[in-house]
C-alpha cells in the first residue's frame, strides 16, 4: 500500500488501482455544511470538489449503482 498524503482528522483516503500516489481523500467540513473530495498524484493535490450533502448522497447511489454493474457480491445487488 502506498503512502497517504498527511490526513485531517476523519479524512479517509481511497488509493488508485493505477498506483504512483495517486487517490483521493475524502473528508467532511462540518463547518461549511460539505463534504470534500480531493484528487492526489505523489502527495500532491491536483484537484478538489466540494458537494453539498444532496450531492454527496447522489455521488454515493451512483458509486453504488455502479457496483451492481460491475457484478457485486449478491448482499450489495439491488433488488429486481
């Protein structure tokens, strides 16, 4: 597993299957009502989102959805 870039409190970093560095830190800002999504290459962030909750969760049901295409464990299928 590859190194993190250095992570806020309750920040959780997701590594790229690709490797060198890459991945993305997510993190909520309870202080601004958001969640944050940053985009990391060798311990350098090269991009950032910011999503309002309603965002966050469409971004959650698209991943899920996603998984179901990629052929889930039956447990994370979503009913027929």
């Amino acid at each position: 597993m590859e190194p993190a870039p250095r992570l806020s409190p309750g920040a959780r970093w997701i590594p790229d299957v690709r490797g060198h560095g890459r991945g993305v830190v997510v993190s909520a800002r309870p202080e601004a009502g958001l969640m944050t999504i940053s985009v990391w290459r060798e311990n350098v962030c090269t991009a950032t989102l910011r999503l309002e909750p309603d965002d966050a969760a469409a971004l959650i049901s698209a991943l899920a959805d996603g998984l179901v295409d990629l052929d889930a464990p039956a447990e994370l299928r979503r009913p027929a």
